[in-house]
C-alpha cells in the first residue's frame, strides 16, 4: 500500500517524502477520519 502510494506521488510530481510526513502530521493531529480522501497524493496538486 506504502508503495503505490508514493508511486502515485511520482505520477503526480509531489514529493512523496514531504506528502508523506505532512500526510503524517494531518493525522496525528486528529484529521477527521471522514476527510482522509482530502490527503491522497493526487489532492497535493496546485
């Protein structure tokens, strides 16, 4: 799961490493679990 998301960052030009931790830090700092959708790779597109 790790895996195709960080290849899905690549596909999108977002760098898997800063998704990751702010993906990361969303959630520990109690993210609604209904909004999870909002933290896909794909959303981090300007």
């Amino acid at each position: 799961m790790i895996a195709t998301l960080i290849e899905c960052c690549k596909l999108n030009a977002v760098n898997p490493h800063e998704w990751l931790t702010r993906t990361l830090s969303k959630l520990a700092n109690g993210h609604p679990a209904n909004n999870v959708a909002e933290l896909l790779p794909w959303t981090a597109v300007a």
